[in-house]
C-alpha cells in the first residue's frame, strides 16, 4: 500500500518535498562558497604622462580641493557631531578629470595653428 505523501504528512515532517539538507554550506552538495580574488594588476602609465596631471587623468577637485567636502576643508578630519556637506562638483570623490589630457593622461599637443603678424 504505497499511496503518495499527502500534504498532512509533509507538514508534519516539516519539510516542502525535498530531503535535502538546508544550510548555507552543504546546500545541494555544492560546498561551501570559495571567492577567488583577481590578481594585481599595476596601472601603466602613458610613455609621455601629461605634466598637469603626471598620467593618471585625474586632478584634486577645485572646488573642495581634493577632500570630497565643502564643509571645513582646512582640516583633514571633521569635527565631532558635524557630518560632511558632499561636493556636488567631483559628487564627493575629491578628484575631476585632468582639464589638459581630458583625462587620458597623455601629453596632448597644441591644436590649432599660431597667427604670425
């Protein structure tokens, strides 16, 4: 007498079907959740780095000067009880595209052509 499991037997084993093991490790025998992190990679500059920004394509914000704040930006902490006011010129990184390069970093040659008198 092999009758199929009505749904009052499995509420009382107090499963929804599966007799698979619940968990964050063993869950469908997968194991547990390896991260495997990438490799270090050093950022290689231009041949010929654009001198405002020495090659990196970004320059310390005018703004904030390069502290990501527009609230006390002498001091390098803020002080207690206050929260920064974020600056909506660099939104708060304290870095902006190099204006000479365009942010490319390379040294960039004049455009255009001198008029001689």
């Amino acid at each position: 007498e092999s009758e199929p499991d009505s749904k009052a037997d499995k509420k009382a084993r107090g499963s929804k079907g599966g007799d698979a093991p619940r968990g964050g490790s063993g869950a469908r025998g997968k194991g547990p959740l390896m991260v495997k992190p990438k490799a270090f990679v050093r950022r290689e500059y231009p041949p010929d780095p654009c001198t405002e920004c020495c090659g990196s394509g970004r320059v310390d914000c005018s703004e904030c000067k390069g502290r990501g704040r527009t609230n006390f930006t002498e001091l390098v902490m803020l002080p207690k009880d206050t929260w920064p006011e974020w600056c909506q010129y660099c939104r708060g990184s304290g870095l902006i595209y190099c204006s000479r390069c365009s942010g490319l970093g390379k040294h960039r040659a004049k455009i255009g052509f001198d008029l001689e008198d």
